[in-house]
C-alpha cells in the first residue's frame, strides 16, 4: 500500500479509511456480534494454532485480507460482551454511543498531556470532570482527571493521600526527598475490598503489610465498630493511619460499604477517605438506588469507571478530588509540555494532574453517552440489571441444586452448584471448579468463579441491559449439562444420579 492510503487527510487515504472502517464493522457484526454463543469454546492451543505464519512477515499484504483474517482468527475466538449469557467479570458490553466516541477519539489521535496537543479534547474534559462532581456532589473546589480505570484511580489517590501526609506530618516532600525512615504508614480497608489498595501500596512503596483489613457484616460491608477497634490498636502500636478506603461495590458481592460512618471516621482521625466505586458509582445517576452512595460527597478522592455500568469500551475511568489542590503534590513541569514560567496564561495543561503523560481522549467516550441517553436514559439501564439480579437470586434460590449465598446489593448474584444436600464442602468446591473450567469449553454460558469461606463458588455478573430471565434460566441449565459431565471424571455419582 502506498503512504498516501495508510493515512488520513489525502482523498487516497480518507476512501481506503472508509472502506476499512466498513469492512472492520461487517467483520465485528458477522465474526462477533451476531454469535448465538459467548464464546466459541476454543482452547488456548486451537487459537495459538491458527498463528502459524510470521507476524512481521517480509512483505505485507492487502488491509482487505487482513481484517479478514483477525475476523477468523480473532474476533470469532472473542469473548462475547454483548452476549445475554456473558455474565462472569466487571466487562460490559459496550454500548453504540461508546463505540461511536471510540472510534472519533482512535482516529483523531489526541495527546491529552498538553493543550496544544488535544485543544478541544482537553476543554471537554475538564467540562466532564466537572459534571461527574457535581454527579457525587463535590463542592466547587472538587477536581478531576480520567484515568485507565480503578486500579490507576485507586493507586493516585492513595499516592495523593501518602504525600499529603508526609508533607502535612512530617515535613517531608516525598516528591523531592523520598519517604521519612520513621514513617510508620498505614491504609484501612474492607476484608472485601478490591486487591488494588494492596497492589498501591506495593507500588508506593509502604509494601502490603501496610494495609490493615477491617472485619465486615454480615452484609460484607465494612463494620465501624470494626474499624473502631482496629484504629484504637494502631494508635496504642503508634503506627500512622493516613487513608481509609471505602468500597462502593465490591467485585463479589457488589457490598456498599457504610461510607457516612466511614466519613465520619476519617474526620475524627484526619484521614484521607478515598471511595472507590469503581463498580458502583453508576448509581449515581439513579433515584431508585443512589441513596446507597450518601457519604459519598464527604470523600477526599473517589475512583469511577465508566466500562462497567456507564457501558463503555475499555479503557475509561476517572479519580476525583474532593480539593483540586491537593493535585499539586505530585505536579512537575516539562519545558516542553507545561514549563513553569507559561507565558501562555489560561492555557490548560493536564499532564500535572495525571501519572500519565501521553493519555487517551477517553472522556468523549462518556461525554457522547451521556448527551444521548441523558441521566434518565443512563438510570433505566442501571436499574434494569439490578432489578434482574433479584430475579435472578429468586430463581437460584428457588431451585434445589443450587445455593444462593447472599441477596444481591449491585447486580452480582453469587452461588454454587450443590446437586444433594449432603456434599462436603471439598466436594462442593472441586465440582464447581470443574464446572467453570467445562463451561469454558461449552461455550453457552460465561460465568465467574471466586471462593465464599474457602468453597469454590460460582458468580453472575448481570451487566448486561439486554440479558433476560430465561436467559438466566438457559446459564442454570447449562451449569447443570457442565456438573453432569464433569462428575464423571470427579467421581461423583450422586450428580450423575
């Protein structure tokens, strides 16, 4: 192909542009889409098999063939997000406003480390950022910036919360100098929450240990009382809690942490509150259930993704300040992106606020979504799944082979496949272990798999608007085809029976 084909803005390139873009879409329909399966239950050898000729091979072909050839190869062997019967992971199917925004935002190619890089792009954002604010309720200092998703959120804040800290407590600029050798930090977290805050503080250097993991209810939320008791022995052990981390959604359970109590916490012992509703900040825009984020607007920082219950394509999310200024603690300057001395005054550049430095245009995508379905449209798709996941709870309890082990808070529904009352709980866990492993390979049904007191559990994860009851039904029956097949080789007679 020639250069004037491979690019845009010649009349050669712009016509090879549509025309790739067109097939690209009839391959993702046809390949992907329109599968009647999630997945087409190949194994990982199969799909290595089919990649038998070079990647980089010495002389290319026509983009035509190539499309076709991840068609084949590739989109076929997909996971099926748009699928009614996926229902493992926090993986949304995205929605077409998405999609739309994703491909503008690829084409265009902005950098959003600095104005003159992502003019328009950088002005959106910050347009976003404010939105989403006013959305939890952040006063008018409160400011933002998008991220990759929850794991990047999470970690800034908390890197945010440990300079605060350092600088407010001991006098040190983390930035410059490094940590103070006689910090002893601390993070308070749920037992429920999201490895993210152990995996920050790894990376920050504090290592696991120095997250504290507070007892939950029986609801699995954070208990105050808990972290009452916890705060009391940090202090008699002259350690220094810095953040506490609440949870608006937990990845098994979808359990809303108590974050008015936990505010409450963190202000009598000036801690920074981070919530981290990565999961379930989409009820904010529902009037049914957004009473389950009040506190919410008391946070220091909070952590939302929108490629879970906003609908987007990955990757998108943002973390929140409750005080723009306290971005400044990890701010730096570039000669070349934001000098210090800018004569330019007014000119946003966003690098500062970011770990990042090249950064997708990822706040078009949410900003497309919600001028089309506007909050009422975004609600009703919030509230479907939720609704669903009562159904959903309702028939798994209803049924005698199978154990529903909590009632739904978000839209998770967590079980096990337990075919006689009988089973020990080895045998409970090495069955639905298999189970997952078979359903894989069946292809009908996705679902997650996790552990609820050491057993092997089973997990639907109802994001899906489009998924039915029966379609609910279908992935029960499918698990009851898999645990068949598999006590055989488990040697289970009684399923078989």
């Amino acid at each position: 192909m020639s250069a004037d084909s491979l690019f845009l803005g010649s009349d050669q390139g712009d016509a090879a542009y549509r025309e790739a873009m067109n097939r690209a879409t009839d391959a993702v329909l046809t390949s992907f889409a329109d599968g009647d399966d999630p997945y087409s239950g190949a194994t990982p050898e199969a799909i290595a098999a089919q990649f038998d000729e070079p990647v980089v091979p010495d002389n290319g072909q026509e983009l035509e063939e190539t499309i076709d050839e991840v068609a084949e190869r590739v989109l076929a062997h997909s996971v099926g997000t748009s699928n009614p019967r996926c229902a493992a992971h926090l993986q949304c199917p995205p929605m077409v406003p998405g999609l739309v925004a994703e491909t503008m935002l690829t084409a265009t190619n902005q950098s959003l480390d600095s104005f003159d890089q992502a003019p328009a792009a950088t002005v959106l954002e910050e347009q976003v950022v404010d939105a989403l604010c006013d959305l939890f309720d952040l006063p008018g200092s409160a400011d933002g910036v998008f991220t990759s998703g929850g794991t990047q959120s999470n970690f800034q804040a908390l890197l945010l919360a440990r300079d605060r800290y350092c600088k407010r407590y001991h006098g040190q600029d983390v930035q410059a100098d490094g940590l103070p050798s006689d910090a002893d930090l601390r993070i308070l977290c749920s037992e429920e929450a999201h490895f993210t805050a152990k995996q920050g503080a790894h990376h920050l250097g504090l290592g696991e240990d120095a997250v504290i993991s507070v007892s939950t209810d029986d609801d699995r939320r954070m208990d105050p009382d808990a972290l009452d008791a916890t705060l009391t022995t940090l202090e008699t052990e002259g350690a220094e809690p810095f953040a506490l981390v609440g949870t608006a959604g937990t990845t098994d359970f979808g359990s809303v942490d108590p974050l008015a109590a936990l505010a409450d916490r963190a202000a009598e012992h000036d801690l920074w509150y981070h919530v981290d509703a990565a999961y379930g900040g989409a009820l904010a825009v529902s009037e049914a259930h957004g009473d389950l984020l009040d506190g919410i607007e008391r946070a220091d920082s909070v952590a939302v993704d929108f490629h879970k219950l906003f609908y987007q394509p990955i990757s998108c999310g943002a973390v929140l300040l409750r005080d723009g200024d306290d971005f400044e603690v990890m701010a730096r300057n570039a000669a070349y992106l934001n000098p210090e001395a800018h004569d330019e005054v007014g000119v946003p550049n966003l690098v500062a606020k970011s770990v990042q430095t090249t950064r997708r245009f990822d706040a078009l995508k949410p900003y497309v979504a919600f001028r089309t379905l506007g909050r009422a449209g975004l609600a009703s798709l919030v509230d479907g799944t939720l609704g669903l996941a009562d159904e959903a709870a309702a028939l798994v309890d209803a049924a005698d082979d199978f154990e529903l082990l909590h009632k739904p808070t978000l839209n998770a529904v967590v079980f096990r496949y337990r075919p006689r009352a009988g089973m020990d709980a080895d045998a409970v866990s090495r069955l639905n272990a298999a189970i997952r492993h078979e359903l894989l390979g069946d292809g009908r049904a996705i679902v997650a798999r996790t552990e609820v007191d050491g057993v092997t559990s089973l997990k639907f994860t109802l994001l899906n608007p489009t998924t039915t009851l029966k379609d609910i039904a279908a992935m029960l029956d499918a698990i009851r085809d898999c645990g068949i097949r598999v006590a055989v080789d488990l040697e289970e007679p009684e399923v078989i029976a």
